[in-house]
C-alpha cells in the first residue's frame, strides 16, 4: 500500500489497551492505518523515518478547559494584584493608585479573600475612594466580585434584583436587604466583568484565540472540552462564531468540544432547546456541540461549594444548583436529543446529588439512559460515593495541578481530618471508573497552569518544588495528602488521551494511536515514561501532528 508517511524505530506509547506498545506507525490520508512493530512495515511504502527510539504518544486531549472565557479577559484587564493586611489597608492602596492615575472608566484590582483577615468589602466602602469612576474586585480564585455603586447602576441592579441561582449565584445583601456591592458566582459576575465583550471586534477575538491555538500546538493539545461560561451566552456564542470561522478556513488545528452554561434548574427547559440549537448549527470537522454544562456548585474558599458536611467556620453546607430529581428530569431529555451533561461539581454534596439523579434516571430508563454524565473537580468527596462513579457510570474528571498545597488553609474551613482527604483519584481510578484530567482555567495569561506535563507532574508528585514549572508563589515541597493519591505516568498519559476521548465521545476517532484513528501525536526526544518526576512540568514535544500534518 501506497502510504503519505511512515515512522520506524520509535517508542510508541499508543494508549490502546489492545496494543498498548509498538515501535512503528503508517499514517494515510490523516489517518493511522498501521500501528504496531516494524515487520509489518514490508506491506507499505512512501516516507519513511528513522525516529531512532524516540517516544510518540497520542495528541493531548485536555477534558476541561475555558476557551470562551479567557477571551473576554484577554481585553478585561483584571488590573493591580493586591496583597494587603486587612481590609483598611486594601483601600489605603487602591485609593492610592486611583489618585495617582486619574481619568479612567474603570478601575480594577484582584484581591484574594484571605487577605482582608475576615472582614469584607461594600460598596459603601468603594464609593468613599471611587465615587466618580466605576471600580471592580475580582476576587482571586475568579469567583466574586466587588463592585461600587457604579457598576450596580449600569446593570440595573437594585435590592429588589433577584439573585439568577438564590443559595449559589447571587447579589449579597445585608441585614436589611440592601444589596452590598459584593456578586458571588459566575452567573453574577461574569455578566458584569465581561459587560464590553460585545464590543470586541472579529480581529480581536482571533487574536486571542490564536495566542490560545498556538500554545496548544506547541504543547501538544489536539483536543479540548470548553467547559462554558456563565452568565452571558451571547458572547459565548459570538467566540463559538469565530472559531467555526477559523476552522472552515483550515486555520484550527486542534478539536474543540463545546457546550452551553445551564445556570439553574428552571432554566433547564430553555436550555436544552439552545444546546440543541448550537448542535445543529456548530457542527464542522473541528468544532461540535453537544454538551450542556452546569455549574452545579461554587469554590471552597468563599464557601459555595455544597457539602455533606457544614463548614466548620460557619456552619453552612452551600447549595446545588439542581436538585437529584432535576438531574433526572434533566437526563431524559438530554437522552431523548442525544446530547451529553458535565458539570463542575467542587463539594461532596454536589456530586452526590448529580450520581442520586443519576441512580434515579438509570431506575427508570436501565440501559437505555446513553447520556455520558461527567462530574469535573471533585475536591472533596464523601467515603461513600468514591465507589458510585464506577457503580453508575459516572466519568470523573479531576484538575491535576491543583493537586498540590498546604492543607492547612483549607482546614479552617473543613476541619483537620477533611482537608487531607481531597482530591482522592488513585481511589476513585482503582474503583473502576472512568477518570480523565483537565487544566481548567479562565484567563490565558502566560498559559503557566494550562500546561498539561504540569498537570501529569503534581499529578504523580502531588507537590510543586522548585524543579516545578510553577511561580514562586506557588511552590510546596510537601506532599499534598493523601500520599496514597499519586499516580503513576501511565495513568497520567491514559487521562490525558484515550480517557479524555471516551469523556467526549470521541473515542472512535481520537485519544490512542490505533489504526482507522485520526493520526493526533506527538513525537519526544526524551521518554515520557522514565522521565523524572519532579521537573516533568518543562516536557515538551519536538514534533506534533494533528491529522498525519506536522503544525509545530
């Protein structure tokens, strides 16, 4: 057979649990069409190249990430990072730096929550520094905001607004009902954080996304899941445009899987039918959608996240934003339209209630129910749902650089003995279940945390040392627990590929190099699968293809 490529002489680690290793690969229009050791090779001829040992894989398949998002940002200056001691002197520094810069529309800060030492901002307190100009918090983990009195009048929002998911997303309010200037969860902020994203032109919007299409290339992202954004689907939607754009112009080399935002469950009815809309009309080689997303709970750290257990701080559990019975509901009609559900589920109490939905649905539909339901996160997980994602079926999906860390932080809030008992992979994988790894992030920036053999690293180390490729800031030698969690590079590289595929439903084309596959890999000049843990965060292929073409 007459072939447009051949590869000889190589390590190939081909993610197909048939035939996990060989040492040669034949690619034909695109496609793998030979995969195995290098007497075979006799039946073919074209191309060939001596790779002289070096290690192939599959294309990267990153099962969470943010691509719309990040775009709007990318215009969005989220402005001056503060680190101040207590509240006072927060103000003291902003106050300085609108004087000193005078005349702008907006004034932006980013401000984690902690360093406010338990007190907290309103409005009030912004209007006495801003009273002419609009000025925005963002909150350090990218889940609040605080705004003055400004921002509130050009959104319209008043004590008498209603809060778009009350428990989850919402305008607090103080003890007499008045609104504080503080918007909590993507269905509150993001509307207002991305209020010009509109008006970004087609060439801005490419712009950023060809920063976000060449940071993939070069680290070998073939594929990625966009996990949504809330708030606002028009400017979701007005991205979607452009990257259906780019790929009828050939310029996507890398599989985007979308979805739509679901904010709450009486916007399920509306929602289902706008999923459906973009599945028909977003539909080329590159880009397809057919998943709906819902950001069924919030983060630990401004406690939103829903849990079994309360908060030991405060004594709240945080809120869901379906119930089990809506999840039900929810997943027979998503059967019925062929469309698919992920959701980002942070707290134990928010995953339980999507696998009682689950349970409820699969009781009544048996093995009809075809909905692939992915749960992404997954912080913390109560001891008796660790064996149900494998029971039910229910794909986990877990944020492997976030793996690392003093727990400590998170013991104010969930006790000693729960904050080292988060992100429990190596369980929930060794249960069955079908685990795939992801990079989420919201902002492009220098693309640091989206680096996926960052994710692989903190993964298997489950610590950031200074062999890691992470700031300074972010480094902690010590082993996040329980060390019992690490994986292994093989189970790094299988979450990565074929287990992000099987997530999306994609596995018939992408995620293992096997023979009738699209021909996605990546080609190392070291090997991955002996490769020192600690620094495995500086990997980066040599050569990577997307359909049998090299476009690094």
């Amino acid at each position: 057979m007459k072939a447009d490529k051949i590869f000889k002489n190589a390590k190939i680690f081909t993610s197909d649990k048939d035939n996990p290793q060989a040492t040669a690969l034949v690619i034909k229009d695109g496609k793998f069409v030979y995969v195995g050791d290098e007497a075979g090779l006799s039946e073919y001829e074209g191309d060939v190249t001596d790779l002289d040992g070096k290690f192939i894989m599959p294309g990267i398949i990153d099962s969470h990430v943010h691509v719309t998002i990040p775009v709007g940002f990318e215009y969005a200056d989220m402005g001056e990072r503060l680190e101040p001691n207590g509240k006072q002197e927060a103000l003291d520094i902003m106050a300085k730096y609108i004087k000193e810069n005078p005349g702008e529309e907006r004034y932006r800060f980013l401000l984690e929550k902690r360093f406010l030492n338990g007190e907290d901002i309103v409005k009030e307190d912004l209007d006495a520094i801003c009273p002419d100009a609009e000025l925005q918090i963002q909150e350090g983990e990218g889940h609040s905001i605080w705004v003055n009195s400004k921002i509130l009048d050009r959104h319209g929002i008043t004590d008498d607004t209603p809060d778009p998911i009350p428990g989850l997303a919402e305008y607090v309010r103080d003890k007499d009902g008045h609104v504080t200037g503080n918007c909590i969860e993507g269905a509150a902020e993001i509307p207002i954080i991305l209020d010009s994203g509109m008006e970004l032109t087609d060439e801005q919007v490419d712009a950023a996304l060809k920063r976000w299409i060449d940071f993939s290339v070069e680290y070998g992202v073939c594929a990625v899941f966009d996990a949504g954004l809330p708030g606002d689907a028009k400017f979701h939607e007005k991205v979607y445009k452009r990257l259906l754009e780019l790929d009828k112009q050939g310029k996507l080399p890398i599989y985007v899987d979308g979805s739509l935002v679901i904010n709450a469950e009486r916007d399920a009815k509306e929602g289902l039918e706008e999923v459906k809309r973009l599945h028909r009309e977003y539909d080329t080689e590159h880009l397809k959608v057919h998943t709906m997303k819902i950001f069924m709970d919030g983060t630990q750290k401004i406690h939103t996240a829903a849990m079994v257990t309360p908060y030991v701080d405060v004594g709240t559990l945080g809120a869901t934003a379906f119930s089990a019975e809506g999840i039900a509901e929810l997943l027979k009609n998503l059967n019925d339209a062929g469309l698919d559900l992920h959701l980002h589920t942070v707290g134990e109490r928010a995953s339980r209630t999507v696998m009682d939905g689950v349970e409820i649905a699969k009781k009544e539909m048996g093995d009809s129910l075809k909905v692939r339901v992915t749960c992404a996160h997954l912080e913390i997980e109560d001891d008796a749902d660790l064996g149900r994602f494998a029971k039910l079926g229910v794909i986990a999906n877990f944020t492997p650089h976030w793996h690392a860390g003093d727990p400590s932080y998170a013991a104010t809030w969930l006790g000693e003995e729960r904050a080292k008992k988060q992100f429990r992979c190596k369980t929930v994988w060794d249960s069955g279940a079908l685990v795939a790894w992801s990079s989420d992030n919201i902002v492009f920036g220098d693309f640091m945390p989206w680096n996926p053999y960052l994710g692989m690293e903190i993964g298997m180390t489950r610590k950031a040392t200074e062999k890691t490729r992470v700031p300074e800031y972010a480094r902690c030698a010590t082993v996040f627990p329980p060390e019992n969690e690490r994986m292994n590079i093989e189970e790094m590289l299988l979450g990565f590929t074929i287990n992000g595929a099987l997530q999306l439903g994609i596995e018939d084309k992408k995620g293992s190099i096997t023979a009738g596959k699209d021909a996605d890999f990546l080609v190392f000049d070291n090997d991955l699968l002996t490769a020192e843990h600690e620094g495995f965060s500086y990997n980066k292929p040599k050569d990577v293809y997307f359909g049998g073409k090299k476009v690094n």
